[in-house]
C-alpha cells in the first residue's frame, strides 16, 4: 500500500514553499526555457543565516568571525553575499581564491585551507594579506620561502591534529606542532603565528568545544614563545535539519530495502534532522565546558582576548536554494515506477558518501491543456533515475509516494540543495548541459530572477 511506504517530508522555507504554489507557472516556464535542470538560489536567505550567527556571537559576547566554506557551492551570488553581510571566504584553490576576489571580498577577509596547497595558491595568499590554514611543518617551511619572495609576512594558523581523531589525515600532531611553533618563533620577519585551527568530522557540539578548550591551552603555551596567537578556528560541520524530528524518526523505523530499487541498501545516511543547528550549534560550543575546564568556553575566550573563527558551509546555505528536474518519461515496474528526468544524479547526490539524499521530492505538475482531460490522481510510487546510459545514475533510489503518476513535463523540485547538493559532482556527462543557477527575489509580488554569472576561473 502507497499509504504505508517511509517517507520523509522536507522542511521548507515559507517564502520558497509560497513561491512555489503562486509562482508554479512561472517554475515551469524557467524550465522549459532552459531546456536543462535548474538551480534555484536565494542569497537572502544566506544572508539571515549569516545574521543568526552573528547574533550569537554578539550574545555570548565573543569576538568572532565568520568565513564562508566556498566548497559547499559554486555558486558567485553566496560570495557576493559574504561581501555584503561582511564576513570572509575560505577557499582552497586558486580558481576560489579568484573567484572570492571578483566578488567583492578583501584579500584579507580570504582565508586559505586544504593540505600541502600549490605554491601559487601560497603567493596569492601572501600577496593579498590573506590568512592561510597550514597543515604540515614541510608546508610551513614553503611559505617562509614564498614570504621571502614577495617581502612580505605571511599571515599564519597552525592546523591542529584533533585529539579526538588522531586517524585524520589532517593537522599537526603533537610533536610537528611543537616544530611548527619553533619554525614561527625563529621566522618573525616572514611568519606571523595569528591563532591555530582545527577541524572535525561528524556534527557534536561538545567535541567542537572540547578541542577549543585544547586549542585554547595551546595558545596560552605559544604566548609563553613571545608569539601572539589571538585567534582560534573551530572550522565547520555545523549541522542542520532538512526534515522534522517525527519525520527523520519513523523514516529511519520503517525503510526496508524493498522501498529502494533493485534493493539498493546504503551504510548510513547524513542525519537528516539534528536537535542542535546553525547558530544553535554554535551558542551549544561557546556555552558549554571544555573537559578539564571549569568555565563555560566563551568565559575562557573573553579572559585571554581570543577571537573564534567558524568556518560554516552547508549550515550558511540552509533553505538557500532548491533544484528543479522535468520528467523525460516515466517506465512502470509493476507496484512501482521510474521517472526519468532530464539530468543526471551528479547535479543532486550524496554519491561522494556512497549515499543517498533522501528527503522527498515535491511533484510539480504540467499545466494541463484545455482540451486534455483532466489527470488522474491516485497513489503512485518511483525512483528517480538519470539521463546517462549508467544503470548506477539514480538521482534517487527510493521509491517516493507521490499523490499521483508523474507524467512526461512535470516538474520534480529536490528541497534545500543549496549546501554540497548541486553542484560539487556536476559534469556534462553525455553532453547534457550543466544546469543553469537562477538567483531569485522574492521581495515583490512578482519574483524576480536573473542568471548567476561565473567566470572562466572556476571551471563552470
């Protein structure tokens, strides 16, 4: 019975949610114009998201500053909107670094990450004032040589191994630590020590509060080296909620490999509800005691005159934007179906985790012609396969309960995709185009929308 399969029903930001049923017209005339899969983003939201962040921080009373992780979306309408809203970019790559610069944000507002970075990502960053992560001691040795290069000083954090995940592939550990201190201390005229990062997987607050209070300590002993260190980066993995607590709760009670094609079976999925998000998350770190402490860590920030860096990505784009697919066809399978639609599952995937993005799908029907009859509506479950010609392109396996057949036209529109859903696998794959990125306005009784330009930089 369609009554009795999961499902999970996604959160939906009322304006986008009021878009949708007043604006179905217009959806459907966006993706026949373009002929190809939609992104649909709202940098307004990214903006309240920002704004929610702050409003902690002010709270909590701690000096902060807030970074926008680039990697979580191509798109130049978030890195315009971090200019605008006056937080920084963090970027791993030359072509971001670009990209952040043409936005409109400063050199040094640009904070640099990722392990052993090319040497001209090192030169940009130093010629621009930027803040760069550094992950190993060899790393560190390479930005003495670039500072003495350009004759400039090297803005510098110390990435920290987390004590919790000694496994990571990332960060200092104890004894390099100790040889990149020494390395800052001897090189003050190319290398200024600023603070020390650190970043961890998974979603817990007090694990992000715990390695703070280490990092913190760790401060307090470079000080002790005559080095200054102010800042401390707690980077991201601020987790966020795409359906309701009941919702994720029985989804997660009532799915069977049966309510997948070809029994497709996964090893986990993200979680898609958490009790503790964005800026929520964040008030939890700052409140909460560090183990071995006896103070709540925004007390132990404000007593040494540190300032907390953050690094949000997927928490910053939450609501941001959604993606639109039209069905190609649709092939019956017996109790069930396969919509195909008009991309492949690289344009909205978990497929990087060897996972699945779950939350359900709306369904947008065409508008029907007057003189076809009208459609029927009854129960009706598919999968969602790609274009491609690869039996793995599943833009989603599970079987939806959608409130009717999708037909060939309709419209199927994935909520909330905005954070490493749309684009981080994107390829034109077969030749089928790259789906556009409109960047929609909503503050007028018609919405207005314009393309999102990219440069050459960044490959898209």
């Amino acid at each position: 019975m369609v009554s009795d399969v999961p499902r999970l029903p996604a959160l939906w930001d009322p304006a986008q949610r009021a878009f949708m049923d007043r604006h179905a017209a217009t959806i459907h005339e966006l993706a026949s114009g373009f002929d190809a899969p939609l992104h649909l983003l709202f940098p307004e939201r990214f903006a309240r998201n920002v704004a929610a962040f702050q409003r902690t921080l002010a709270e909590r009373r701690v000096t902060g500053r807030i970074y926008y992780a680039k990697k979580a979306n191509k798109a130049r309408c978030f890195a315009r909107a971090a200019a605008e809203t006056g937080i920084g970019i963090d970027v791993a790559s030359a072509g971001e670094f670009g990209e952040a610069l043409m936005a409109g944000v400063r050199g040094a507002d640009i904070g640099v990450s990722g392990p052993e970075k090319a040497s001209d990502l090192l030169r940009l960053a130093v010629h621009h004032d930027a803040l760069v992560a550094v992950d190993s001691v060899d790393e560190l040795d390479r930005l003495v040589a670039v500072g003495r290069q350009c004759g400039r000083v090297a803005r510098v954090l110390l990435r920290m191994e987390p004590a919790a995940q000694r496994s990571s592939r990332f960060g200092l550990n104890p004894a390099s630590f100790d040889s990149a201190l020494a390395l800052c201390a001897s090189n003050r005229s190319t290398l200024s020590l600023e603070g020390l990062s650190f970043h961890l997987s998974g979603y817990g607050a007090q694990a992000r509060c715990d390695q703070a209070g280490v990092a913190v300590r760790a401060c307090m002993s470079a000080r002790a080296l005559d080095l200054a260190p102010g800042t401390i980066d707690i980077g991201g993995g601020f987790a966020m909620s795409y359906a309701a607590a009941c919702d994720w709760a029985a989804f997660q009670t009532n799915h069977r490999p049966d309510d997948y094609h070809a029994n497709k079976t996964f090893d986990g999925f993200y979680p898609y509800h958490s009790a503790c998000t964005g800026a929520q998350m964040l008030d939890a770190i700052l409140t909460g005691i560090p183990d071995g402490d006896s103070k709540p860590l925004a007390d132990s920030l404000r007593e040494h005159g540190l300032q907390l860096m953050l690094e949000p990505g997927r928490a910053l784009l939450d609501q941001a934007g959604f993606t639109v697919f039209t069905v190609q066809g649709v092939k019956d399978r017996g109790d069930y179906g396969i919509a195909t639609v008009n991309g492949t599952s690289f344009s909205v995937s978990e497929q990087w985790f060897a996972s699945e993005f779950l939350p359900d799908p709306e369904l947008l029907t065409a508008p029907n012609e007057p003189s076809e009859p009208p459609r029927m509506r009854a129960p009706y479950r598919a999968c969602v396969g790609g274009a491609s010609c690869l039996d793995s392109d599943m833009v989603t396996w599970r079987k939806v309960a959608f409130a009717q057949r999708p037909e060939a036209g309709d419209l199927l529109l994935y909520p909330n995709t905005a954070g490493y859903q749309m684009d981080s696998n994107e390829s034109p794959f077969h030749e089928l185009p790259l789906p556009p990125k409109l960047v929609v306005t909503l503050d007028g009784a018609r919405p207005r929308w314009r393309v999102d330009r990219l440069s050459t930089l960044s490959g898209a």
